[in-house]
C-alpha cells in the first residue's frame, strides 16, 4: 500500500482483498491503533472496524428488558425535588 496526500491529510488506498477480508465497506469507521512491540521490531498498527449507528442502537435494543407488570410512570414523582 502506497501512502497519499489528500488535501491536508495523508491517505491509504486499500486493496479489495484487504476490504473484503476485514468486512469494511465505504462510509465505515476505521480505528488504527499502534500494536504493542519489541525491541528492534518494526512499528505495527492494528485495525478495527468501529460499529455504525445502527449496529450499536441494535445493541442497546437487545439489552433491553421489558417492565415490570405492575410499573406505573409517576411524572410528578419523577420530577419531584
């Protein structure tokens, strides 16, 4: 892979294979982090794909548990100080 210039910034243009092997697709979050390494090695990076909105709002909806049976909504309770 060949680093570029874009703009102000620099760029990599990813292989297909690469794309296809990691499950990314245009438009998705990358987080590059730099992997722990030893002596006289060289620097690595690691990626990660980060989750869209719509995979983390699916998560949070499977953590969700339904009311108790007897559970009423107070406004004036909750909004009392």
């Amino acid at each position: 892979m060949q680093v570029a210039k874009w703009g102000n910034s620099l760029a990599v243009r990813l292989p297909v294979a690469l794309v296809q092997e990691l499950g990314i697709s245009d438009g998705d979050e990358l987080l590059l982090q730099p992997a722990p390494r030893k002596a006289k090695q060289p620097a690595r990076v690691t990626v990660v794909r980060q989750p869209g909105k719509l995979e983390q709002l699916q998560a949070v909806r499977r953590l969700r548990a339904p009311w108790p049976a007897d559970f009423a909504f107070d406004r004036d309770e909750a909004n009392a100080r």
